[in-house]
C-alpha cells in the first residue's frame, strides 16, 4: 500500500507525470566543478523539472540551499569486492537525509556488500529515518517486488545495466518496467531512471504507467552525450559505456 503519511504523499504526487533531472558531478569528470551541481539544478528547475537526483551530502546540500525542489539523494560510496555503490550504508543514509534530502536513494538489488545482499539495509533505513522518503533501486521485477514488500515508497529500475546480470545491456527494459507498473503501481509509486535519452523515450515510460521520469546523462553530462554521437561516428570502434560504467577514482 501506498504511504498514508500527507506529507509524503503531498510531495510524491508532486511528482505526477513529471521530470526528475540527476545533477550529479564526479571528481574526474571533465566537467567538475563544486558549482557544477548547483548550477544543473538551477537549469532544470528552469526547465521545468520536478524534481533534482543528486549525490554527496556536499553537492546535496548546495543544490538545496539555491533550487527549491525537491531532491532524492543518494552518497556513492565505491569499496573494493562489491559493486554495490549507491548509499551503501546506513551511516551514508542518515548523511544524505541530513543534507536535505526529503528522498533517499539505496540499493536494493541482490549484489553482495560484506557478505549481505544489498536489499537488507532498506529495513534498517526505514526504522532509522521514518521521516524520510525511500527510493529503492532496482534492477529486474523480482526485486522491485520485494522492495515493495520491505516498505519502499519508490522503486525504479536504476540498475538495470549496471549489474553482473545486465550490465551488457544498453537501452531499457520497457517490457519488464510495464509488468513493474501493472503490478505494483497499488503499492508504491514506480518511478523510471535509467538509459532514458530522449523525450519521446520518457513520454513512452508515462505512457506505460511511470508516476515520473529521470533523465540523468541526457540532459546533464555533456561528455557522455558527445560519446555516444562519436561512437556512432567512428563505428563503435571505444563504447561510451565502457566509460560510464567506469568506477570513479579508481
């Protein structure tokens, strides 16, 4: 069941139909720069946007102090053996939560973090921080349904193409995204994220019954978006998501 809380479902059904622009820098990004984030969020509120996808309690916390949107928030935390990398921790959920995030974004696949799957923490989450929003990523059905189960608010396919299992994969899973929004648009809201690069890409996913989109790459990292046209160019002789699917830092 949906939450019965009025403030989240306020801000949730501010949502409708809506898109959620990702404001995210890394530090080896050709476009880094601590304004960076603030200023993507300022575009996109401009634009009209819903809402701000952002990452790091620090870049979270400017993008509040200037936009007046709301955020999901998430801290990408990279640690060596597990490719679990969003808000790994409850430690990283109470810090994103406490920079302004009125949503808080985890990992809820079956990827493995010190012997646990991913999918654990958002119980302890949801005892930790009652006030906060949940946004469970995901990557296929079977764990978007027991995100559901375990109380998440939001779930999206956020994952899908960057786990083990998909990470061959390129374009979205609009089949299995619809099967998601059949079944378990009654319980949670069901957001869409992922390999979304077009606005006749995000329209589809309203269509198939997605409460809002996010569009991350698309819009707000340039660099990607010039990679995908010189891949095409050049044959895709380098893929750009080899790139992207690159652990910052490392």
């Amino acid at each position: 069941m949906k939450t019965t809380d009025s403030r989240k479902r306020k801000l949730l059904e501010s949502f409708r139909n809506g898109l959620i622009v990702s404001c995210q820098v890394q530090p080896d990004d050709p476009i880094y720069s601590e304004e960076m984030p603030v200023k993507m969020a300022q575009a996109a509120q401009w634009g009209g946007a819903v809402g701000i996808r952002a990452n790091t309690p620090e870049q979270i916390r400017a993008i509040k102090s200037q936009v007046d949107l709301p955020v999901i928030g998430l801290y990408k935390i990279w640690t060596p053996g597990t490719d679990v990398f969003i808000t790994p921790t409850l430690e990283a959920a109470r810090e994103v939560f406490a920079a302004g995030a009125e949503i808080v974004a985890l990992d809820c696949t079956d990827q493995l973090i010190d012997g646990r799957p991913a999918w654990e923490l958002l119980p302890q989450v949801k005892e930790a921080l009652p006030e906060a929003i949940l946004f469970a990523d995901v990557s296929n059905y079977e764990e978007a349904r027991r995100a559901v189960d375990l109380g998440a608010d939001i779930v999206g396919p956020t994952l899908y193409g960057y786990t083990e299992q998909t990470k061959h994969i390129e374009e979205p899973n609009l089949r299995e995204f619809a099967r998601m929004c059949r079944d378990l648009r009654d319980e949670a809201y069901l957001i869409m994220e992922g390999h979304i690069y077009t606005p006749e890409d995000a329209v589809k996913c309203l269509y198939l019954g997605a409460h809002a989109v996010v569009v991350g790459s698309a819009i707000t990292r340039p660099h990607y978006t010039t990679k995908r046209f010189t891949d095409l160019i050049s044959g895709y002789r380098k893929n750009w998501r080899e790139d992207e699917l690159a652990r910052h830092g490392e």
